[in-house]
C-alpha cells in the first residue's frame, strides 16, 4: 500500500510539470526571449501573489497567503493551511488527498479506454485517422474529475468560441500557464473538440498521462535534440492543416509565482505559417488552487478561478513579431494585477 501510495505521489508530480513547450527561434519583443536552444527554461520572476477563498471549506483547509507576502518562502510555502502537511513529494491537505484519490480511480476506466483505442490503431490505420476518440475519453476524465472535486472555472468569452467553432476554422490556443490546473481548465473550456497538446517528450514515460499523449497524437518534442524540435514545428502544422485545433503555453514552463513569463516564438511560428488564428486564453488564479509546491490542488477551484476567452487574432495579417506582441496584450488584459508582468 505504501508502494502504491509512493507511486501515485511521485507520477503526480510529474504530471504537475506539464507545460507545452514552444520554438524560441528569435526574439520579436521584450515580451520573447533570446537563446541559442529551442527550448530552454525561461527564469521566473520577482514573487509576489495575492489570494482569494471561494468558500469555508477552502478557507479552512487553506487560507490564503495576504498580498504583501511576496518573499518565495512565504509564496511557496507559508499559510498553507491548519490541516496541511508537508510530504517529500510536496504538501498536501484533506482536498488533495480527496481530489489525488479522485484522479487515480478515474485514471483505471481512461487507461483501459486508451489500451482500446491503441489496439484497433493496430488493426487497420483507417479507424480515427485524426485520433479523435483518445482526446474523447480524456476529456470525459477531466469532466468526471472537475465535477466531482468541485474544480469547474467560470468561463467568459464562451460565446466568443462557440461562434468561432461555428466556422469550422482550425485554431491554436495560447495560454498562461502557472499550474497543473491550467491544462484541465482549458480541456474544460475546448469541450468535447478534438484537439492536441505540445507537450515535452519526459511525458510520454508517466503511466496513463504518457498513454493519453501518445495513442492520442499529441506533439511530443525532445528538448535536448534540435531535430526533434524541428520536427515538432512540422508536426504542429500538419495538425493546423488537417483542421485540428492545437493548444500550448508560449512560456515554456509554468510560473512560479503566477506573474506572466516573457513568450517562446514557437506557436506563433506554426500559426502564422500555416495562417491560423490564435484565441488567446487568460487563465485566472490556477496557482491558487494549486501552488507549486502543493503535489495535488489544495483547495477547489471552483469561485475562485476564471478562464477568460478572448476574440480569435488573425495571424495572415501580422508579422510573427506582431501577433505574438498582439497575444501577449489580449492575454494580458485579462489577467488580475498580481499575474501580469510587472515590466509591461
């Protein structure tokens, strides 16, 4: 049982590095930084937050951190509530431990759905060509999981993506990305659309997670080979071409301290080449829920997160310069003082 229990805590922290990596080939803005590799790590910024409850129960097992505690320690750590505990894997409270047991139980139905879905993939390539069915069943967990845990966002601008779905245009989604919560909330958000991910290929070897990534047709890149970063701007296209919608955190890595990290060129380079839109998305408060030292979400989400949808921006328009600069400022915009940058 302590095996078993180990396991689950090491592949949620795992999961909980999840980040879409992008192609920083050059910098356009201040917003975008220089490197000599396609994918480094962009440093996090001065730390500083401001929290909120969304109800008795979440104040209870975890009160928020006041506005002025801007130190790391304080962010990552303080105030973590009056029935939190710290674990070599992270720290956890009663809603963790609840919303952890959750996510593997319904983890079971989704890996032997994917096992399905591998092996008729093997029997002819004519079934699902566009790996349609996997994205289904993982959105059917992610529903499962967010209802049941009380982890639903409130959605604006979902009128904006309905419309724009009406128009059968594929789209690249761009995101702030400074929690694991960040990559339901969306899914949430996409609803029940065939859509893929750009993942870092260390995923592919977390047992169901690398399942879903991979029998799903996920872009996958290897960070330590420029080949593979190359392929993965071609593999992107091909998905944008075919009609597939495609989703990815320009950053590169989550945020630590919830402020917006300057972009990655990548997604912007695939968009504009292939002339597909973006819908830029401003995710509100994740890493409240969810900080990163906390192995699972401390509290719910619900009332205390936002998704903010904003209006598609054409990309066959602009340079790669402006429409990452024109990005940047929509996502921006719907960010609370204590996410956006404090040099912009």
């Amino acid at each position: 049982m302590k095996l078993f229990v180990s396991i689950c805590l090491v592949l949620s922290v795992l999961v909980a590095d999840t980040a879409a990596y992008t192609l920083p080939l050059r910098t356009t803005t201040n917003a975008v930084t220089k490197s000599s590799s396609l994918f480094p790590q962009p440093k996090s910024r001065g730390q500083q937050q401001q929290l909120s409850s969304s109800s008795l129960l979440s104040a209870a097992l975890s009160p928020p951190s006041s506005s002025n505690d801007s130190d790391s320690e304080g962010f990552n750590t303080g105030k973590v509530g009056w029935f939190s505990f710290k674990t070599k894997f992270g720290y956890l409270n009663p809603y963790a431990i609840f919303y952890g047991v959750t996510s593997i139980l319904l983890g079971i139905p989704w890996f032997i759905a994917l096992n399905l879905c591998q092996l008729m993939y093997a029997i002819s390539d004519k079934f699902d060509k566009m790996k349609w069915y996997p994205s289904l069943f993982s959105h059917m967990w992610g529903v499962a999981l967010m209802n049941l845990t009380r982890s639903n966002p409130k959605i604006t601008g979902q009128e904006i993506l309905d419309k724009f779905m009406s128009e059968g245009r594929a789209a690249m989604f761009v995101a702030n990305h400074n929690s694991f919560m960040d990559i339901p909330f969306v899914g949430t958000s996409l609803g029940w659309r065939n859509y893929k991910m750009i993942s870092k290929v260390e995923l592919g070897k977390v047992p169901i997670l690398g399942r879903s990534i991979k029998v799903g047709g996920h872009v996958m890149v290897d960070r330590s080979s420029r080949r593979s970063q190359l392929n993965t701007l071609k593999s992107g296209m091909k998905w944008l071409k075919d009609g597939i919608h495609l989703v990815t955190f320009p950053e590169g890595t989550r945020s630590k301290n919830g402020r917006l990290l300057p972009f990655k060129n990548g997604a912007f380079k695939m968009a504009h080449k292939v002339g597909a839109p973006i819908v830029p998305i401003s995710i509100v408060h994740a890493n409240v829920v969810n900080p990163p030292t906390w192995i699972f979400p401390r509290q719910p989400s619900r009332g205390t997160c936002r998704v903010v949808i904003h209006e598609p921006i054409e990309s066959n328009d602009k340079t790669e310069a402006e429409l990452a600069a024109e990005v940047r400022k929509k996502i921006i915009e719907g960010l609370p003082e204590d996410q956006r940058p404090l040099d912009e």
